[in-house]
C-alpha cells in the first residue's frame, strides 16, 4: 500500500498490506530463488520514486530473516527497526507427553485433568480433527456460529459480524480444505461443539488460525482443553515441525501452554537520498515524541 507520509513526515511510503487477518506479512518467496527475487525488488525500487519501504511484521528468525539482513547489508541502506514482539510458537518435542511435561507445571497438568473430569460428569466429551474436504464445509460454518454466539459477537469482531470478513474466511478455508491444508479441531459435548480450533498447514509449519468456546462451558476451560488436543495431535500429524500461535503478544491463554517463542520485527529501510535521511532521522524522532509527552503531563497536571 502506498501512503504519501511516513507517520507526520512527508515521504512517499510502501507498506506491506496486512489486513485483520493476516498476522505474518512475509512475502511468498521460492527458497531456490530467494536472493534473485530480492534482487528483483531492489531493482523495482530504484525506478518507484519512493522514500520509505516499511517491512511490516517480518519474521525475526529463520532464514528468510538471515535473507532480508543480507538484503539490507548488500543495499548499503541501513534499517530501523521500529517495532518487535514475540507471541507463542509451538516446536514439537520427541513426543507430545514430553512437550506438555516441560512446558506445563504438574499443578497446571493435574487442574487440567481435573477440569476434563468435571465435563464428563456432564455427558460425553470427546476430541475430533477434521481433515476430509467433503465434511470440512460443515465445520467451517459450525465454527461461525460458536464464534459468533459469544462476545465477539456481541461486540461486532467476530468474522460473521461483517459481510466482507465472512466472505474472505469461506473462501480463504474452503481452498485451504481443497488442498488439503486446513484442520478443523473440535471439543464435543454429547455431540455439541463447545470449543473448535482452526489450524492451517504450511510446508513444515503450520499456523493457529483461530479458537472459539462456548462461552456457558467456560469453568471448565474448553479452549485450553482443545489446546492441549492439539499439542497432540501437532506431534502425531507426519511433517510437522512448528506452529505459530498467530495470538497477540501477550496472550493470557497460549503463553502459558506453549513454550517457545518467536519474534515478528517491522523494518523501515530507506529509498534514495530523502529516504535515507528520514530513516537516520526516525531515532530522534521517537525520542523526542517519548520526552516531550512526560513533560506535557507534568506542565498539565501543574496547572
């Protein structure tokens, strides 16, 4: 996306497009021509009259992150770095007893049994994964409706709320169920969805995408009951080495089941003489932003 300031500087800017619903804005790049297609992009640069490329919500780590500092060392055009944060990232272990027993206290394991009890005084509860395309369309919209019955909907965020979010999710689902990438986890109750999980398999990774509960079930922690359903079946699906929780930073539920971490960075790398200029000038200006507001509130509250 093109914007013609960067924050309050006048300097033609390029941002990666991240919507609601992409949490990773790594471009797709082939790994056997990685460096060419960055060379390519160099190339596209020089003739864009741009200042400002923002790389928004970069992978931190891995190869294409050793990829892009590379990139940036070959142009000579040193980066800022105006944003980092980690989130939940799940590495598999040996086996799935193995990662729960690391990464989870025994009081936190045992409380979680407790909980599992509880609900199977309440009738049969029962853990399913659906991978066959032909029965996914059904869980697809069963997902909405969980979704939306709660406070999401309530509050207008859940993805049926809006006509256009709901249309992306269904198509953006059903292909990943043609190909065979996507994961529908369900928690059941004599049959009734009271928590379901949406995951999305990609190469040796694979991707959260989304978690909903049943909001009446929520003393018996459903979500995290599902999320220990799904360390399982991480270690047991063949091929799969990762997953990125896709949560916020924070994240009260998944930071405290999943061990490992991963770092997304936004890069802000100059174009040109201008460009160069406003990125070594971004420091100061932070700074500036960051002393000047404590002083404000002491002239306001002196007042």
């Amino acid at each position: 996306m093109r914007f013609p300031r960067y924050q309050s500087i006048p300097a033609n800017t390029l941002r990666f497009l991240k919507h609601d619903y992409c949490f990773l804005c790594a471009p797709l790049i082939r790994k056997d021509c990685a460096k060419e297609t960055l060379r390519a992009l160099t190339d596209w640069l020089d003739n864009a009259r741009l200042s400002i490329l923002e790389w928004t919500d970069q992978p931190g780590d891995g190869r294409y992150a050793e990829l892009l500092t590379e990139y940036f060392h070959a142009r000579g055009n040193q980066p800022w770095l105006s944003g980092s944060h980690v989130r939940a990232l799940l590495l598999s272990a040996s086996n799935a007893d193995t990662y729960i027993r690391t990464n989870l206290s025994g009081g936190r394991i045992k409380e979680l049994r407790r909980l599992e009890r509880r609900l199977t005084d309440l009738g049969e509860v029962q853990y399913i994964c659906v991978a066959d395309p032909r029965s996914l369309a059904t869980w697809i919209d069963e997902f909405l409706q969980l979704e939306h019955a709660g406070w999401k909907g309530v509050g207008q965020t859940a993805i049926a709320s809006k006509a256009a979010h709901q249309l992306f999710f269904l198509e953006f689902a059903q292909e990943a169920a043609r190909r065979g990438h996507l994961r529908i986890l369900a928690l059941l109750l004599d049959g009734r969805p009271i928590a379901i999980k949406c995951n999305v398999l990609a190469g040796p990774g694979s991707f959260a995408f989304k978690i909903t509960y049943a909001e009446e079930f929520a003393k018996y922690s459903p979500g995290q009951l599902l999320e220990i359903d799904n360390i399982r079946r991480v270690h047991a699906e063949t091929g799969i080495e990762w997953m990125d929780s896709c949560a916020d930073p924070i994240h009260p539920m998944i930071d405290t089941l999943w061990g490992q971490r991963r770092t997304i960075r936004t890069w802000v790398s100059p174009v040109g003489r201008w460009g160069r200029f406003v990125v070594a000038a971004l420091p100061l200006l932070r700074w500036l932003k960051r002393s000047v507001r404590p002083a404000q509130a002491i002239a306001e509250n002196s007042l």
